[in-house]
C-alpha cells in the first residue's frame, strides 16, 4: 500500500469517528464521563449506524472501541479543523480527575488550553504572542564572524 493511501484511508476512518460524535451530540448522548465508556459508545453507534470503510483497496476494518481510543485525539483534532470543539473538561471545584467528554465553545476551548498551558515557563511571552526562534525574539545579537584563512596553501 502506498503512503499516499494509508493517509487518505487514515483520513477517512478518522472522518467517520467526527461523524460518529456529531451524531452522538444529535441524540443527547453527550457528555460523557470518561474516555472508555465515549469509546465504546463510539463503536456501539459505528456498528448502529452501519458505517463502512468506502475507499478502495483497503481491508476491512470495524471502528472498535480500542480503536477509537488511540484514535481520539486524532478525532478532535479533525473537528477542529471543522471549528468544532470536543474536548475533556474537568469539573469545575471537583476532587480528583473528575470531568465531562463534551462538545465546548471556541472560548472555553482557549480558556482549558491556556490554563493547561499556563505553567510552561520556556519561553517568556505570554498566550498572545506569536512563538518565533528568531533573533529579535531572543534580543540577541549574533557576531558576524570574518572567514578563516585556509591553514594549508
């Protein structure tokens, strides 16, 4: 199989586990409570919804709950690519890693990825800053060096 195949098959499979939560948020299945009840959810409603893997050349295959749980950060990664946001969110004041699998807001998606990121103190600017490896990010001021003579003529 080519490479080219692999990723339009990966991308296919992959589109059909952002089908599968669109839907799921239709029926008001959503939130879940953890990652491997929404996964076997995921593959109970592939088996109920009789999707299957249209392309060509490809094996066949069953969107498993195991699956579906390698896969879903590749799953919400798709949606938002479509500006839809599907991601864990922990409950507000609770004890523990208690939270809900559900569809966000844009806001509250920038809201969770700026507090998960609030404690990475590598770089100096602040979440509205654009990351750049440049000099003028860095203030430095790189010496031009003169070429060194060849030691042998």
């Amino acid at each position: 199989m080519n490479k080219d195949l692999g990723t339009e098959i990966r991308k296919e499979r992959i589109g059909i586990g952002t089908d599968i939560l669109i839907q799921m948020d239709k029926e008001e299945e959503l939130p879940m409570p953890n990652k491997y009840r929404l996964a076997k959810t995921m593959a109970e409603y592939f088996i109920k919804g009789d999707y299957v893997d249209t392309l060509e050349h490809s094996k066949k295959w069953r969107g498993t709950a195991d699956y579906w749980m390698s896969h879903l950060s590749d799953v919400c990664a798709m949606l938002r690519e479509q500006h839809r946001y599907f991601e864990y969110v922990p409950d507000v004041g609770g004890k523990g890693f208690t939270g809900q699998w559900k569809f966000t807001s844009k806001q509250e998606y920038e809201t969770k990825l700026r507090w998960e990121h609030a404690d990475i103190g590598t770089r100096t600017e602040n979440h509205n800053d654009k990351v750049t490896d440049g000099n003028e990010k860095w203030k430095l001021n790189v010496p031009v060096l003169p070429d060194v003579p060849r030691l042998t003529d």
